[in-house]
C-alpha cells in the first residue's frame, strides 16, 4: 500500500505504508486516519519535527561511517531516514510558502 502526500500547489510524495506511517507519526498525524491533514499552521511543527529526525540519523550515519560499521540505519535496501525525508520536507516547506494544506 502506498501513502501519497497531495497538496493542490505542488507534485505528490508518494511513499511506502511503513516509510509513509512513520511520517506520519513524527508529524502528530494517526497513520490510520484515511484522510489526513496538514493545515498551513501546522507545517513549521511537522518541517521541525521531521528535520530533528533527519538530524539524529544523519549523526548516526556519521558515526557509523567513521567507525566502519555503516550497516545499521538503513531499511534493508541502503536508504536513510534522512533521504527518505527530503522530498517531503522540500514539499512541506514549499507548502508553508504558499500557505497551502497538504493531505
């Protein structure tokens, strides 16, 4: 099953369930809710609560990277918390430009 991030100014984030509910979460959103919402005034919350995420795991990487054990982190297949997060975070962010809701 996929999540999908829609929002009428900008593309899709389209992403896995598992990758999509743990977003959802860090943003104070039930992942069960069928129809989710972001309002405009909720945007800086969730940016900032994502980014703290991709700042841990991005310390965590370089970490691991510096101690020769970067296997830990990942979701099986070599992608981080903090790539995964991008698309999202650019599209919340343009998002709070334009003051725009995101469901």
């Amino acid at each position: 099953m996929l999540i999908i991030f829609k929002s009428h100014s900008s593309g899709d984030v389209i992403m896995l369930e598992n990758t999509g509910k743990h977003f959802l979460r860090l943003m104070g959103k039930d992942p069960t809710d069928a129809k989710g919402i972001l309002t405009p005034e909720q945007l800086p919350g969730a940016i900032s609560a994502i980014n703290k995420v991709v700042e841990m795991d991005k310390a965590t990487h370089l970490e691991q990277v510096n101690s020769g054990s970067e296997v830990d982190g990942t979701q099986g297949d070599g992608v981080r918390w903090f790539q995964r997060a991008l698309p999202l975070i650019e599209l919340l962010e343009r998002l709070l430009k334009d003051e725009a809701p995101v469901t």
